[in-house]
C-alpha cells in the first residue's frame, strides 16, 4: 500500500526566514497531495494541494511543488511569521474516493 | 456553511461506560472519516464511509468500537465499554470527492 514519509519531525527557523518541508510517497498512481496545517488545539485545516498534472503551485508566501519521477512534494514557506508555528502535515491519495495517507507530520517553530 | 459539526466537544467518561460521539458531516459531502489523534501514535484513519456506505474499516482498533452513517447528513462512533487508552480526540472529516477533507472541530474523550 502507500506509504508516505515526512522530514524533518521538527524545524525551528528565524522570523522572516524561509521553512521547507518535504514528503516522499511510494504509490506511482497517487495523484492528489494537500497539505494540512494544525495550531495547538485545533484541526487539521488545509492550506494548500496539488494535482500530479502540475508541478508547482502558489498561494501568497506558500507554494508546494511536486516532482512525479522522483515521487516527493515540498511545502515551501516564505518570509515566515510567528502565526505560521504549528504542526504540517502532507498526504498522498490515489483518486477522489479514496483516503488519505497521512505524513507523520513536523512542528514547526518560528523563532522571533 | 457551518462546516462539519461534532458533538460533544468534551466527554469526560468512567472506565466501562458507553460513549457516542456524532459528526454531521458538510451538506453534499459523500464521504465521512473518522479519525483518532494521541501524542503517541498522531493521526489514525478509524473508518470512512463513501455515500453511507463503510468502505474501510481495518482502522477500528477493536469489536468495542462501531461506527454508522444511517443517512448521508449523520454518523455516529460508538465505544462500548470504553477504556483509559481510547482517551484521544477524534475527528471527524467530510470529503465532496476531489480528494480534499473537511475537520469538524473534535471531540476531546477523556477516560478514567
């Protein structure tokens, strides 16, 4: 089945710096990756995806890109603020009626 | 749109007592997850329903947890007797079929 792994568990960057996170999955016919952002005591909410027909998609100081042939996709944060600590995660899925697999997910802590 | 609604938001229980927990899920949604988060083991998948219909249910840790969706604007998870290790939040997500999922806000259980 499909497995997807996420790094690193835990990243700490300085205010106004850039964060990445990355996630690899294992099934070719995956085609759907969203990622999902949870504070302290909260839900999951998403943030952000990606359709395996594009590479690269942005949204103000997010953006994901996704690489099919070496199967991996990044969450990339720029010009990082403090409201942007809390918990990734990424997940994979194979179609529109089939579940998500989830990343173990990464804190991430912005320094001030 | 109120989003995925649950109920309760906290339960606080005894060992050996019946616990229900609802979710109604995004009006036109067709299908409904039932996770479980811990510090220990993060996001588990319990079981998700496409059209009211369970699909996957290997997630259900054991026979004392059930779940079921009667109509497409209804489900419920049971646990009966519940023990110290369920306590966890769980979730409840709505999908409209293009992948993305929906968190309705938790309920935190807390066994004792």
């Amino acid at each position: 089945g499909e497995n997807v792994e996420q790094h690193p568990s835990t990243l700490s960057v300085q205010e106004g710096d850039s964060a990445v996170i990355k996630c690899t999955y294992s099934d070719s016919a995956s085609n759907y990756f969203p990622w999902y952002k949870q504070e302290l005591g909260k839900r999951p909410q998403l943030i952000i995806d990606i359709r395996s027909n594009v590479g690269e998609k942005k949204d103000q100081r997010i953006a994901v890109t996704l690489n099919k042939t070496a199967k991996h996709f990044s969450l990339h944060i720029t010009e990082t603020q403090p409201e942007d600590s809390a918990v990734y995660f990424c997940a994979a899925s194979k179609g529109s009626n089939y579940q998500l697999i989830w990343g173990a997910g990464t804190k991430l802590i912005i320094k001030p | 749109d109120a989003g995925v609604i649950q109920s309760p938001r906290h339960e606080v229980t005894e060992m050996g007592q019946e616990v229900t927990l609802r979710c109604k899920p995004i009006s036109g949604h067709n299908s409904l997850f039932w996770y479980r988060q811990t510090m220990m083991r993060g996001l588990e998948l319990l079981i998700y329903f496409n059209n009211n219909v369970p699909i996957d249910d290997s997630g259900m840790p054991e026979d004392r947890f059930s779940a079921k969706m009667p109509n497409a604007s209804f489900s419920t998870l049971k646990i009966q007797p519940s023990e110290p290790r369920d306590s966890a939040v769980y979730f409840c997500a709505s999908s409209p079929d293009r992948g993305e999922q929906y968190f309705g806000p938790g309920t935190r259980l807390t066994v004792t």
